[in-house]
C-alpha cells in the first residue's frame, strides 16, 4: 500500500509541476532501490552496511542522488520523497558502475543504460557491488591493485595457465566437498599448486593476482551472495582465455570468499 501510495504521488507531482522541475517519469528508480533495499539486508558481509552508502545513478536523463548528507546545490529534492536527489542530464562524476566523489563524499555510481535486458535484481547485486568498493576504501585501506602489473604477466606461458587450470579444479573440489576435511585437503592442494604457480609468473604478478582476489573478489563474492549464488564453482570453471587474468581472479577470490 505504501509503495502505491509513493507512485501515485510521484505521478501527482508530475503533473503539477512546471516544464523545468525535475520530475520521475516511471517507478524504476523506485522500483530498484527497493530491491537493493531488500537485498542489503542480508548478511553479506562483516561490518558492511550498504543503506549506509551514498549511491548516484544516471538513467540516461538524469541522475538521482541517494542517501547523501550533503548533496551538491545542483542536485534538488524531489517532492514527496525522503533522502533522493536528482538533477538533470548526468554528473560529471557517474561514469561507469564504479565508485567515485560527489560532494567531497564517496559514492556508488551506477550506468542504468548497461541494464536495459536485465533485471531489478541484478541491477540491484551491482549497485551492492560497487558499494563495496566504497566500504572497502575505508575499511581496507591499504587494499589496492597496481594495475600497471597486470601488463608485465606472462598471460601466455603455458604451464602457469595449465597450473591456473589445476588450482581452479582443486578450488572447486573444496567448495564441493562433503565435509571440512575434504575441503581442508583440497584447500591446501589448491595452495600448493598456487605457490608453484606464482614462483613462475613472478612475485609482482603473483601480487597482482591476490589484489585483484581481494579487491574485486570479494566484491563479485557480495554481488553473487545477495542474489542468492553461493556456488562459485561454475565461475571457476569458465573457459578463461589466456589473456583473462584479471576476469578470472573475480572467481577465485569469490571462491576463497567462499571457503
């Protein structure tokens, strides 16, 4: 009741105002922080509190501001509603589904024109996603990713993609397993093969991969564990290309986020 409540006095407002106020045009904005609402709300992570986050969103008109303390003069309220700004045309700061500042303040950002053939949900396990990221900045500081490394990693080298291969399966075998012993085992399967691994590519490289792990892995861990995946093995066992060694650490280190 409240929900229809809220929609038709969005669209009262609508029509009231004059041809320069900002004004929704549909329930989607609506419709989605809803469902980021419900899926914030189980227990993704320790001490990540996402509601808590200030998240701008561009629809391809306009950007809406969310739970900002102290939003830019050029974002106005929009009436009959608690805490969402919105302007018109995009921010200069929402770029891309990353993370950035608005108003001297961190914020999720998000592109809703990447969702056009998805769901609420998923657009929704994004925004979570990126409000990560934010909770990472400050919660791990001294997390961080030399990207410049990503360049100098051997994505050629035969026996570190067939080792790669190797730790994916035994990484999977630990999620499967039965009982803690058998993930035990595979675990440390998976760490030996690992440690032979990076002894090949290089300690830099073998760095790259675990700030990646730490950064985006657990990030992707969020996105998937709010939408209810926990199964991380089908990730695991994607037919990676060589030159995917920053897409695949996504898997591993929402598996390992996993175990």
């Amino acid at each position: 009741m409240m929900r229809l409540f809220t929609i038709l006095a969005f669209t009262f407002v609508y029509l009231i105002l004059p041809a320069n106020s900002f004004a929704i045009e549909n329930d989607h904005i609506i419709k989605l922080l809803e469902e980021e609402k419900r899926l914030s709300l189980k227990n993704l992570w320790p001490g990540f509190k996402p509601q808590e986050i200030p998240l701008a969103l561009f629809d391809g008109k306009n950007t809406y501001l969310v739970g900002h303390n102290n939003p830019p003069a050029e974002f106005k309220e929009f009436p009959g509603t608690s805490g969402l700004m919105v302007m018109k045309g995009r921010h200069k700061a929402v770029v891309a589904n990353s993370s950035n500042d608005i108003g001297n303040t961190k914020c999720a950002t998000l592109m809703l024109d990447l969702f056009k053939d998805r769901s609420f949900t998923d657009a929704a396990a994004v925004i979570l996603h990126e409000k990560f990221h934010v909770h990472q900045a400050t919660a791990f500081k001294k997390w961080g990713i030399n990207e410049a490394v990503g360049f100098t990693y051997p994505m050629q080298d035969i026996q570190q993609n067939l080792l790669f291969k190797m730790e994916s399966e035994a990484l999977s075998n630990a999620l499967e397993a039965k009982d803690i012993a058998d993930t035990a085992a595979w675990s440390s399967y998976f760490l030996k093969l690992r440690a032979k691994r990076f002894k090949l590519v290089g300690e830099e490289q073998g760095g790259y991969d675990r700030a990646v792990e730490a950064i985006e892995g657990t990030a992707f861990y969020v996105e998937r564990k709010s939408k209810g995946i926990l199964d991380s093995t089908k990730s695991l066992k994607s037919n990676y290309k060589a030159t995917d060694v920053r897409r695949r650490a996504y898997a591993t280190g929402a598996a390992l986020a996993a175990i």
